[in-house]
C-alpha cells in the first residue's frame, strides 16, 4: 500500500489528468456559444467537485470527532481542510480566468461567487484558529464546531445557481455537456479525485505525527492520574 501511495498514485495522477486534459484540448469539440475559452472546464470544473468533496470530508471528520475523539479524526479534519481550500481556490481563480472572456469581468458579486467567497473564508478562519490554539483537546473541539458551522455554506454553493438569478451556468454534469465532452470531463475528473487522495493521505500522515507529538509532551498530558493518561492516549487510536 504504501509503495502504491509512493509510485503508483503519482503516476496513475499524472496519467489520467494527462490524457483528461489531452481529450478536452484536442479532441472535444469546443462549445457552440463560448469556443475555445469553454476548455478551461476540464480543469474548472473537477477542481470545484473536488473542493466540495473535500471540505464535506471536514465536515464528516468533524461531527466525527465530537461523537468519538479521535486523533486520527482530528488529523483528517485539518488535511482535508487544507486540500479542500487550496482546490477552491485554485478553481475560484480558473472560474475567473474563464468568466474574464465569459462574462466581461473576472468578478461579480453573483450569489455562486459570493457564497462560495464566503465559504473560502470560514476555511482559512478555521485553519487560523487551528494555528493560534496550541492545546491540542481544545483545538480540536472548537475547530470542529467551526467546521461544523461552515459546512452550512456547502448546500448553499451548490443550489445557488439554482435559488437565485445567477451569470453562472447551472453546474455542468455528464447530462449537460455535449456527448463528446464526457470522456474528457470524467477523466479528468478522476485524475483530480486521484490527486485529491493523494494530498489527502500524506497530509494526514503529517497531521496524525504531529498530534501524536504534541500528546507524548509532558505538559499535553491531562493529569498525572494513569487512569486519565490512558484515556488521553486512547484518542490516538
């Protein structure tokens, strides 16, 4: 397994982003309305899946963690926080990129863009609070409400093209792209996924190293009860 994350995820990774990218670039036709521009969605739009994907993975860890404290839990919060901001981000900026030619701005406060501006937030707020809280029980918990609370903005991003008069298109899916634009959209679509897995699993490597050295440091430990010391370490597993 271990050899599989080493060698054989990055290449499946690259292999699959490679060929969805090479599809949507040489062989997909380009849109009927917006031509070539219409491209960047291979890479817009499983960034954008991927994001929600991840940041419901925070919101899973999350509720998690309150039910059954867990480090592991705890660590797959914050690594799933971390990857899922850096995806929205990345695809906050190539929705721009393809708005600029799209829609005549790389901004508006439509409610897509501003609802999911707003959700970008509450993640760096979270991971914020997470870097200026140094107990780790506490971190925990208060950073997990906060996931709790945030993760309210996801259904919110997701129908918003749909509750409100929106400049975005309703979320493209295999049933509203043209035929010959679904192989390079769910290839590259699962590249993405690939990649997702793959950030996720070496940096919840180093969020669970990180809480099992705080926890082993002589004043992480709850009291010098062995009763409460064992129920201490018992989070890790």
């Amino acid at each position: 397994m271990n050899k599989f994350v080493k060698f054989g995820l990055p290449v499946l990774t690259l292999a699959l982003l490679g060929a969805g990218w090479w599809l949507g670039l040489a062989w997909a036709p380009p849109d009927r309305e917006m031509g070539e521009v219409q491209r960047i969605m291979y890479v817009h739009v499983p960034l954008q899946w991927m994001a929600m994907l991840a940041m419901f993975i925070n919101f899973v860890a999350a509720v998690t963690y309150l039910m059954r404290q867990s480090w592991k839990t705890d660590a797959m919060a914050e690594a799933s926080a971390e990857i899922g901001l850096l995806f929205g981000t990345l695809g906050m900026i190539t929705g721009s990129i393809w708005g600029r030619p799209t829609w005549g701005v790389y901004w508006s406060w439509d409610p897509r863009l501003t609802s999911e501006a707003i959700l970008l937030v509450s993640y760096t707020g979270y991971l914020v609070l997470r870097r200026f809280v140094e107990d780790p029980e506490k971190r925990a918990v208060w950073s997990a409400v906060v996931a709790i609370i945030g993760a309210i903005n996801l259904p919110i991003v997701w129908f918003s093209v749909r509750w409100w008069r929106s400049l975005h298109q309703v979320q493209s899916s295999p049933k509203t792209v043209d035929p010959q634009m679904v192989l390079p959209l769910r290839v590259s679509a699962f590249g993405m996924l690939a990649l997702l897995i793959l950030f996720m699993v070496h940096r919840y490597r180093i969020a669970l190293a990180e809480r099992q050295a705080e926890v082993a440091l002589p004043e992480a430990l709850p009291s010098d009860d062995p009763a409460l010391r064992a129920n201490h370490s018992s989070k890790v597993a």
